[in-house]
C-alpha cells in the first residue's frame, strides 16, 4: 500500500512536471506583458488596453477626489490617469497618453453605477478589486456597485463590458470629468442605443491654450436604454441678477431627450432595471477629424463583433508585433520586463488618421487624407536616442511612416516636428531632435520618403535665425558657438544643437554636400567651448563670454531648476556628446581621467537613470581599453536595480517608451550609442538566445540572433561574428543585419 502511494506521488508529480513545461513552452510574447508596470513612481504607464500603435485607449481613472490625496490631480503634477497606489475610481477614461510628463487627454469617462442616477464623480466614486491587465485586456470588480467592468480595444474602437446585478443599472458618460487642464464639451443622446459628442482638449504642459483641439466620440450600446437623459452643472453667478436664477450653479438633469448639450460639466446616462444579472456592451469610436468619422470607425473597424473576438484579434495584433524579438533562456521575470517594455515601445507615437485616411493637418487649417499611416505623439527630445533606432531595426514600415507623417508636419507647419501632439505643435523641450532621427532613420536604411525634402527641412530648422521655434537662441549658436545665460537652458541646448548640426553633417556627406559637411561637423563640436578643464565639466557662460558666477554642478539634479541645464546638472550632462566621445576624452586628459570622471557620476550618486541626458553613460566604458567590463557591470546592475516586475517597475517616467527601450536594448546586449551613427555598441545580453526578425522589405536577411555563451558569468572574453572574432565593442548596423549570428562570450 505503501508502494502503491509512493508510485501514484511520482505519477503525480511527473504529469505535473510535462504540465507546466508544456505550458511554459506554449507561452506567447504577449502573455508576458504586464501593463502594471511603471503605474507607480511616477512612470506615468496605464494598465488599461491599447492595440498597438493605436488612438483608442482605455485607463481606469483613479486620480480625482481627496480620496486619492496626495497622488491627485489637482493636488501636484500629475501626468497619467492611473495610479497603482489609489483607491478611488470615478470611471474608465477613453484616450490616454503613456508615460508622458504633462497632463493630457484622459478624458470621456465611462462610469457603470446602480441605485439612482447620481452624477458627482465624488459621490458616485468607489472603491475597486481584482484587477487584472494584460495585452488587449484589463478587467477590474466596482466595489460600490458589484458590477465587473471588463475593457479591451481596437485601434480606434475603445469596447467595455459590464457585468450588472439584478436591479436598477447606470452607465454614465461623464465629459466633465478628465485629466486635460482644457474644459468644453457636447454631448447628444441619439437614440436608446447610441450617444454622440465631442470633448475639448489641449494646453500640454501649460502651452498653448489657443492651440486646443476636439475629440470626437460615438458610443453605441448593445442593449437599448430604459431611460436615458444628459446632465449639465452651470457656473455660480454672483450679483443682483443671480438672485432670479433658481438654478444658480446647480446641476440638472434633463430625461429623456435627444438635444444637444453644450458646456463645461456635462455629461449623459443610460439606465436599465434587469430582473437578472445582465451584461450591456459599450462600444466608443474615437476620431480627431469629425463625429461621422468616430462613427465610421466604429461601424468598419468592430461593427458587431463581441468584445471576446476584438480582444482576440488586438491580441493576436500585440502577439505578432512581440514576436519579432524572441527571447530564450531567461526567467519567467526577465521575460516579462522584457516584453512589457517592448509593449511600452509600440503605444507611442501612435495612429491619428481615421479608418478613411483622414487626419486633422497642423494647426487644424484642413483636413487631409494619407494612405499610410499618420502618426503622432512625437517626444523627440526622450525618443531620438533610442526608441527610434529600435523602430528602424525592428519595425522599419512603422519608422519609414513615422518620418514621412514628420515631413508632412513640415508641408503644413513650416518646420520638422520637436513635440508633436495631435496635430498640435507644443515646443516643448529643447533641441532641434527630428534632423536627429531623420538622419539616423536613413542612415540606417530607411529610405522611402523624399529625402531632398528632409534635407531642406533640416538645413531651414538650422539655418534659419530670425522667427525659429526650433531654435530659440540660434543667432547666438552661430555666432559663438554657445547659447548664453540669456537662454534657457544654454548649455544643454547648445549639446543638442551640437548632436542636430552632427546629424546634419552626416546627412550633408551623404548628398556630397562638401561645405555643408565641414560647416555643420565644426559646428557640432562648439560644445568644447563651454567645457572647464579646472573642473573637467561643461558649465555656462554670460553674455560676454565669462563663466557663469556662482557655479555648483550639481545643481538641477531631481529637476531643480538651474541656469545651465535643462532636466539634469552638469555631471549628468557632462558626457552628452555622444558624437564626439574621442574629442572629449582628449580634452579630459585622455582615456583614463576620461574614466575616473563617468566612474565618479556613479561613484558620487549623480547618475540618473530616470532622465535622458545620461542614460548612454553606462555604456560609454567601451570606447576605453581594459574598462568594457565596467560597462557590462553597470548596465547589468541598473537594470537589476531599477527595472522589474512590479508597479514601480521603471525607474520614473517613461517618457513614450524611452526608458522601456533602453531596457530593450540593455537585456538584447546591444545599444545605439550615437544618435545618428549606424553604429552599436556591445555589452553582454541578459538572454541566452536573442532573435530579431528582420523586415525583408528593407533588410535582406530574415533574422539576426545574439547569442551569449556563458562560463563563469564574468566579463566578455571575446566577440564573434558570424563564427570571426569582431576586435571590437563596437558594430556597424549594416554589419550587424547582414549577419547570421553575433555571439558573446563569457569568461
């Protein structure tokens, strides 16, 4: 009897063991995404759905009400629509921005409630459980009201499901409520079934406000409304007249009609009473073009569908994007870092034309119509450095439309795009980044655009001194080779004009454009004007030439505002040249004062791997002999350190994928060191087998794998390339595509 136990415990066990490796075998891409990641530590990321690269996006809204104090909306910066930490949800939010610094969109609220009609968020507000997300997916229960709100999406198509017990039920549509600081809205019920309207939004990071824009929305429901009605709350007057107003600043709610509403905080509502637990599906088309063209996405791109066959197909959608990079030999951890901040890379920029092509151009002067895709949501000044290198090597057609819906931005506005929203310019940040990713896009064989085009636009964003959004301060460049006090920001603007005029120059070489070679190299090496050899740092100057008075380098860390830098000090800046990284160890003193000064940022804490302007640093170790290790060290220790598989999971915002591509490249073993240069720099993977499906549209392999022969898991030994030892840290991107096999070994 004994015997018998012992042998049914191994059966056991062994059929639990061929269990769990088939189901660990049959694991997908997109089954280890987990959209929780960076919804804490300000990452500003949404555990809502999303299809890839798509309009439509769906965010619980946690971040209204002194429930949610201090990480409320209108109690600090707040820039995403979900925090991980609150506990206070007042709806389901329509459009969203992923890992963006400023508040924006997150705006038409669905809200399912029971009871009476009640049209406070702060009183129909409620607690929450049982959140799950994934690709495509997110499904939460409404504590107040036991009703599961289930949500999933096509590209232009936001689709909620709610599960309804027995009694009066409620579907609010709440126009008032949002995370934009724009107000204004319209609102109409058309029938039982369907509500159409419009939501004004704008003003990202305070600009603007005369730049604000609509969204428009059609929401069809898949039961017909016992009742239905809208709501509008008027501001309080005061004085003599207000006497005579009886509805003075209160809320009303009008039953049962279909006129249009218009104002401030406004809203609409569907009512049932079910005799059983009941399911009503809300289907939300979105368009930035017109309330016909919401309503064409919606008919073309879900039409009857179930929610079960949508979610299906945006996550087979995310599934086929995933693959393209496949891991092997990792944790069950690492894969889902890994996948999740490849999901972050595909959110932004992401789809603004409709389902006909259509697209509001800039300024909103027309409309025009494409037959590719119109992209937007460009946060060039975080993206150039590595998000869009990625797009290049990995999703090349998505690049290629990115950088034509940046020249068509150029057709309509005069000038490339520096952050793009909607067809809204904001000039937010500094720099002149799109020469940057135009120029590293062909460069890395992304051709099939006008080119001529590109170049004009370019040379107008760097020539051009009088009346230059681009720019500000360019008179100064020219002339000194440096922005002054005067400016904002001098010395990291003059760092980024710097890495644009390089760009440029590279560009201009391949043109044959001789003068313009030598004239925008020179100009790129300005930087070495503002460098103080006393402190081996760059720090700024005044007007008339002298150093900047009192100077403490490490002012402006954690975004304090500082003279010299924008989002970071001087040490964090000090090795922003990746362009000329030779030139600026020789003015160091050569290869090891070059190496003490990065080891010193870590050493002395200045290293901030939540912001761009040092996130290469870790990697610059291999342009100096006998010290590659260090790289393969700190980039192995930062990603243990700040990436992983919980809410906090990112190190801070993810500025619209930035820091998640950086991750990507970091555990692949490879990284774009110089924006611009087709070049990589090697580090060790973090997978034992990576495979990069190439797109045989611009690549003339069908993959390239980097594979890791571990030995003892101590520094790299040797490089190989297709089976021949590289002498090098260093890898051309035409050498690495038209390769089979780039392998690293371990000592």
């Amino acid at each position: 009897m004994v015997l018998n136990t012992t042998n049914k415990l191994k059966t056991a066990c062994i059929l639990y063991m061929l269990f769990f490796s088939i189901t660990i075998f049959a694991q997908e891409p997109a089954d280890y995404v987990n959209p929780f990641i960076g919804t804490s530590n300000y990452g500003a990321a949404f555990p809502g759905p999303i299809a890839p690269r798509g309009m439509a996006s769906i965010s619980p809204f946690n971040v209204a009400g002194v429930k949610n104090t201090p990480m409320e909306k209108d109690s600090q910066w707040l820039s995403n629509p979900y925090v991980n930490e609150n506990t206070f949800l007042t709806g389901f939010s329509q459009v969203n921005l992923s890992g963006v610094g400023c508040p924006e969109l997150g705006v038409i609220l669905l809200m399912p409630t029971t009871g009476p009609v009640e049209i406070d968020h702060l009183k129909y507000g409620s607690t929450y459980s049982n959140e799950v997300a994934k690709a495509a997916y997110y499904s939460v229960d409404i504590d107040k009201y036991k009703v599961k709100g289930e949500f999933t999406t096509s590209k232009r198509v936001g689709v909620s499901r709610f599960t309804f017990p027995k009694g009066q039920s409620n579907i609010l549509l709440n126009l008032g409520l949002g995370l934009t600081n724009e107000e204004g809205a319209m609102v109409k019920v058309v029938s039982s079934t369907e509500i159409e309207g419009m939501r004004s939004v704008g003003s990202f990071c305070y600009n603007s406000p005369e730049d604000a824009y609509p969204v428009y929305f059609v929401a069809q429901f898949s039961k017909p409304a016992d009742k239905f009605g809208v709501w509008k709350k008027p501001s309080k007057y005061n004085g003599v007249e207000a006497q005579w107003m009886g509805y003075n600043g209160k809320a009303r709610i009008m039953e049962n009609t279909i006129k249009t509403v218009v104002g401030d905080s406004i809203g609409s509502y569907f009512t049932y009473k079910f005799d059983k637990q009941e399911t009503v599906e809300v289907k939300i088309g979105i368009s930035y073009v017109s309330i016909e063209n919401a309503r064409e996405n919606l008919a073309k791109e879900v039409g009857n569908r179930s929610f079960d066959a949508i979610y299906k197909e945006t996550y087979n959608e995310w599934n086929q994007e995933l693959s393209k990079i496949l891991v092997e030999g990792g944790s069950k951890d690492e894969n889902t870092i890994f996948y999740t901040a490849l999901y972050h890379t595909l959110i932004h920029p992401n789809t603004l034309n409709d389902i006909n092509g259509e697209y509001p151009v800039i300024k909103r002067t027309k409309i025009a119509k494409t037959k590719d895709t119109r992209y937007t949501v460009f946060s060039l000044w975080d993206t150039y450095r590595n998000v869009h290198p990625l797009m290049s090597l990995v999703y090349p057609k998505q690049q290629s439309d990115m950088v034509k819906s940046m020249l068509d931005m150029f057709d309509e506005n005069g000038w490339l795009p520096k952050w793009e929203l909607n067809s809204t310019e904001t000039f937010t940040m500094v720099g002149d980044p799109a020469s940057i990713v135009i120029t590293d896009s062909y460069m890395r064989g992304i051709r099939d655009y006008d080119v001529n085009k590109a170049y004009y636009a370019m040379l107008k964003g760097a020539d051009q001194v009088e009346n230059n959004p681009l720019r500000p301060g360019l008179k100064d460049y020219i002339k000194k080779g440096y922005l002054t006090t005067d400016d904002k920001g001098p010395v990291s603007t003059t760092q980024e004009y710097n890495i644009s005029d390089y760009a440029i120059s590279l560009m201009a070489n391949e043109f044959g454009d001789k003068d313009n070679v030598k004239r925008f190299k020179n100009r790129s090496l300005s930087y070495r004007k503002l460098f103080d050899k006393n402190l081996n740092l760059l720090r700024p100057r005044i007007a008339n030439g002298n150093w900047y008075e009192p100077f403490d380098p490490a002012s402006g860390a954690n975004f304090e505002e500082n003279v010299g830098f924008i989002e970071g000090n001087a040490w964090q800046y000090n090795f922003m040249v990746p362009h000329d990284i030779i030139g600026l160890k020789k003015l160091m003193g050569g290869d090891q004062a070059f190496s003490a000064q990065l080891q010193k940022i870590f050493d002395t804490k200045q290293f901030d791997m939540a912001n761009e302007p040092d996130i290469a640093n870790p990697y610059l170790f291999n342009y100096v002999k006998g010290d590659e290790h260090k790289a393969q060290e700190h980039v192995k220790r930062l990603v243990r350190e700040y990436f992983k598989n919980e809410p906090k999971g990112l190190p801070g915002n993810d500025d619209t994928g930035t820091m998640s591509a950086w991750l990507v490249y970091s555990m692949m073993g490879i990284y774009p060191i110089s924006p611009g240069d087709p070049i990589y720099t090697i580090t060790a993977p973090m997978f034992h087998r990576v495979t990069i499906k190439l797109d045989p549209r611009y690549y003339k392999k069908e993959s390239i794998v980097i594979e890791r022969q571990l030995n003892n898991g101590g520094k790299i030994n040797s490089i190989e390339l297709n089976g021949k030892t590289l002498n090098s840290f260093f890898i051309s991107h035409d050498d690495f595509v038209n390769g089979t096999k780039l392998k690293v070994i371990q000592n």
